[in-house]
C-alpha cells in the first residue's frame, strides 16, 4: 500500500469514527427531548449515516 492509499483509508477511517460519534451523541439526547416532531427529526438523524456507511 503506498502512502496515498494509506492517508486516504486514515482520513475515511477518521470520518467514520466521527460521524458515528456525533450519532451516539445524539442519540444520548433523545430522551431530552419533548417534541415528537423534534424526536422523529432526530431519529431520521440518527438512522441516516448507518445505511449510508453499511
């Protein structure tokens, strides 16, 4: 693997790491909020990125 190839997975491999940790985030604040509107919204959120990255 040349070191382009090697940067290129490092940085995917960051972005996933973080988008999921934006997700966990996230859903810890579900239980905070009252809108069922607001929760639905966050919960599309949520379930987005696992069917994008899978």
């Amino acid at each position: 693997m040349n070191d382009r190839d090697r940067i290129a997975r490092h940085r995917r491999d960051l972005v996933v790491q973080r988008l999921f940790g934006g997700v966990m985030a996230l859903q810890g604040t579900t239980r905070a909020i009252d809108s069922p509107d607001v929760e639905a919204r966050v919960a599309r959120t949520i379930d987005d990125p696992g069917t994008t990255i899978s």
